[in-house]
C-alpha cells in the first residue's frame, strides 16, 4: 500500500517535469537548427591575386659625355640674332630590375609619370620580365608638374626632384607599385648656378 503511495507521487511530480524537459530539448534542436543555416548562408569562396613584385639592381640618371652646361638641356634660339630664348633641363632615368608574379602572368610595365597610378611610359620587352635587364626611362623635363618638386632645408637652396611610380600590371587584375623620389641635381646635371626646379633656366 505504501509503495502505491510513493509511486503516485512520484508521477504527480514527474508529470509536470516531463513538459519542460520535451519544450527544453526542441529548444536545444531549433537552435542546432539554426546554426547550421547561419553557417550556410554565410559561406563564401573568396579568391586572392598576388600582385607583380620588383626586384631592383639599381636607379639611376643617364649621363652625357659633354660638359655640365649641356647635360639634358634643351634650348630654342631666335633664328635672327642667335640669342638663347629659353633653356630646360631633362632628366633621363635607367633601371637595372625584374618583375616576377607568383600567380599571374604580366602584361604592362612602365613608369607612372604624374603620380596618378597609370602607366604613362611602357618598357617594351621581348624577353621574360623575370630576367634582371636593363631600361631606360623617357626624357623628364625638371618643371613638369609634380615630377619636378622643391624642398627647403633651413636656408640652404631649393633643390629639385624627380618623383615617379614603376608600375607593373597582370592579367588577373594586380597591380605592382614602388614609389621613386631622386634628386636631379648634382654634376651634370643642372648649372651649378641653378637652384630648384625651373621652367626657364635661361642666364643661369
């Protein structure tokens, strides 16, 4: 008799229980649910290019075998008297480097002349861009623009500078850039009267 006493408690408190425990459990397998759905919807294959690299021997500015007044100077007279009109001074640079790409093949390389990441002048090549070659830039007039700059140094002079991009591009979309900021002064390069970028350079 005693123990048809405790088993009906026992299913006086059981029954009630039963309800939380099935209302916890589908809980648990909707949120399982759920889960599983997130993961899905947010699933992506994202690809990745590598972009062309440059290996760099060496930069520098080409050098004429005649004096320092005639280096990259380029001047217009007046056909009567002969008298020098204007005067402007270009810069030539050359390069020693390679272009390699991991994963793509390269199709343009050249230099960006105002710095608005488009290649202004193409390298032609009939070689592979992975072989170490010798190039050489286009003429460089020192007033153009944002290739010719000026910086102060307390009260020294204003010197002048050339700035440039060497760009290379693949055909998967990648794009190479290393920046260039040389100074274009020095022997055989500029007067050594002449102080900064000019337009005009005549009387110096």
């Amino acid at each position: 008799m005693r123990n048809d006493q405790i088993f009906v408690l026992l299913l006086v408190v059981l029954l009630p229980l039963s309800g939380c425990f099935e209302n916890t459990v589908g809980d648990a397998e909707g949120a399982d649910d759920e889960t599983s759905t997130t993961i899905v919807n947010n699933y992506f294959n994202q690809t990745t290019n590598s972009q062309p690299l440059f290996h760099v021997a060496s930069v520098g500015f080409e050098t004429y075998g005649g004096g320092d007044e005639d280096y990259g100077r380029v001047s217009t007279y007046d056909s009567n008297t002969g008298e020098e009109l204007s005067r402007m001074y270009h810069v030539t640079p050359v390069f020693w480097f390679s272009v390699t790409d991991s994963d793509s093949n390269i199709t343009s390389v050249g230099i960006d002349l105002d710095l608005d990441q488009v290649i202004d002048y193409q390298f032609p090549n009939n070689s592979n861009w992975s072989d170490l070659m010798f190039h050489k830039g286009p003429e460089i007039a020192q007033s153009e623009g944002s290739l010719g700059s000026y910086a102060q140094y307390g009260s020294a002079p204003s010197m002048c500078f050339v700035r440039f991009n060497l760009m290379a591009l693949d055909d998967d979309g990648g794009v190479g850039i290393l920046p260039y900021t040389m100074l274009a002064e020095g022997n055989n390069v500029l007067p050594h009267r002449a102080e900064g970028c000019q337009a005009d350079y005549t009387g110096v």
